[in-house]
C-alpha cells in the first residue's frame, strides 16, 4: 500500500500521540467502508465491530457542517447529533461539500486533520474502549489510538448519538 502519511497521521505524530497505523487492501467496490475495515482488521487486531468508527458529516440546520463519529454497525441518530452539537436538526451533508470542507476523499474522511475543523460529536461508547480505530484519511488506512486522545484532538463532545 502506497505512504500511510496524510493529515490525520501528520497530526498525530506533531502532537505526540501514541497511535498504531493499519492498512489493508481497500476494495473499490465496497459498499461500506467502514464495514470493509471491520472485515480486514477486526480479528487481526482482536477488535470488534463497536471498537472500529466510522466518520459522517452532517449539515447543520445552522447552516454549518458537522462530524459525527460512531461504531461502524450503529445508525446514527440525526436528532441525538443535532442536540449534542446544540442545532435543532441535522441532515446529512453532501458528498461535494464534505470532500470540500475535510480536504478527504469520501469513504476515507478522518476526523482528524480535517481542513476546515468542524464542530465534531463522538458517540460516548467510545469511552468504554482502551483503543479505537477510526480512518486515518484514505481508504484502506486506519488509526488506533486512545478514545480520550481522539476526543481531544477532535475538540470534540461526547454523546449517546447511536439510533436504536
């Protein structure tokens, strides 16, 4: 697989966080990245499908964009989203405007190094974990870290935002 540096890892090694990059053969025609990710590391790491976040961008009915960060199987909650990042409604954003504002291809945003960094909620089972991957920019490359790192790096709250 081609360099694992992006903005994500780039960020991770300028502040000093202890992180384990992973790699595997992204094939383009999944349909769920994150669900791709799950299958090519979960029982290589020893990590279950809770322990592996996937990255969504919502619009905001502020008129901002948003990043929500959750377990790969669970739905997200637009409405537990929208509370936890003080917005009446969310909405999810447009492929366009989320590879514009995150400066990441689709399907391989990270929440960290974003672009432009975005008001970002990160459901509260991450903090039940010692370690969880999320992307780490391109698909195919995922982070591991502590959750408590990747709230702070994200500047981001926590929340119940998982639906049913």
């Amino acid at each position: 697989m081609a360099g694992t540096a992006t903005p994500a890892t780039t960020l991770l090694v300028k502040q000093e966080v202890e992180h384990q990059i992973h790699t595997y053969e992204h094939d383009p025609r999944a349909e769920s990245f994150g669900t791709e990710a799950v299958d090519a590391l979960g029982g290589r790491l020893g990590v279950t499908a809770l322990q592996v976040f996937k990255t969504l961008v919502v619009s905001l009915d502020t008129g901002k964009l948003a990043v929500a960060v959750l377990p790969v199987p669970n739905r997200l909650s637009l409405k537990a989203a929208a509370a936890a990042l003080g917005a009446g409604k969310a909405a999810m954003a447009e492929r366009a405007d989320v590879e514009r504002s995150t400066g990441y291809v689709f399907g391989g945003v990270s929440p960290l190094g974003q672009r432009k960094r975005l008001a970002t909620v990160i459901d509260a089972s991450a903090l039940e974990w010692d370690r969880v991957l999320c992307s780490g920019g391109r698909r195919g490359l995922e982070i591991e870290l502590a959750p408590a790192d990747l709230v702070r790096l994200c500047a981001a709250v926590t929340a119940p935002i998982s639906a049913g």
